[in-house]
C-alpha cells in the first residue's frame, strides 16, 4: 500500500482541526495527547508498542502547516493510499500508518503490542475508517 499526495473523497466525512507535532504526516494515525486548546485537538502519532499512545482517534488528512492539521475520525477517505484489498481490514502497523497486514508480534518476551482495526477498504484506492478499541496481545 502507498500513500498518494492527492485529495480524498467521499461522503460522511467526520474532519477535525487539531494541533499535531512537526514530525506528524499526513497518512499517519493519531491518538489524542492532551486536552483541547482552545478548538483544536491535541494529537501526535500513534506508538502500537506504547499503551500510552493509543487509541486511534483519527488519520491527518492534510497539514495546513507545521503544527497545525485536519484529522479524519470517521467516513469514507479516497485517493490517500493505493493498492487496497477490497474488504479486508486496516490496522495500525508498526510505523504509525494502516496496513492491510496484521503486525506482528513484539520481539520481546514480555512485550505487549497493541492492535486496532481502522476500519475496511471499499475499493483499491478507498477505505471506511472506523476505528474500533485495541486488542492487547502479549507475547
């Protein structure tokens, strides 16, 4: 799956303004780290190996600058990423971002990794997010 540098589409879109951290992308899932400021949501990447940093609340669709962007909580997002399955899952993989393919286990013993359905592709070029709770695996 690679990220495409065109604009989504769709219809019942749920898009929020929030403040993100200058390494945050577009593409990336975010969970909330802090309270509002003001009318913006606190939110930086998410870290499947960090029960802090969890859960999805969202995807940055756009980053009006720096520190600043929309997130999509909710709804169909198209022409973000290619070379969906159609109905298969996304989870949040390794590197902050969906993928269709299930992460795996941690390396450590005693490692936890959290994973979370995003939602399901609809086409090869679309998806529905709909982020569900995580499911702890321990390994």
């Amino acid at each position: 799956m690679r990220l495409q540098a065109s604009s989504n589409s769709g219809s019942a879109k749920q898009v929020l303004s929030a403040i993100c951290l200058a390494t945050d992308n577009v593409g990336d899932a975010v969970y909330i780290r802090g309270p509002r400021i003001g009318n913006y949501f606190q939110v930086t990447r998410i870290n499947i190996d960090d029960p802090a940093a969890i859960p999805t609340f969202g995807l940055i669709i756009q980053k009006t600058d720096t520190t600043h962007c929309l997130v999509q909580i909710r709804g169909l997002l198209g022409n973000l990423y290619t070379g969906l399955i159609p109905n298969e899952p996304l989870f949040v993989g390794t590197d902050g971002r969906p993928t269709q393919t299930l992460p795996p286990a941690p390396s450590s013993m005693i490692g936890r990794r959290c994973i979370q359905v995003l939602g399901h592709a609809v086409d090869t070029n679309m998806f529905y997010l709909d982020p569900r709770s995580p499911i702890i695996r321990v390994t």
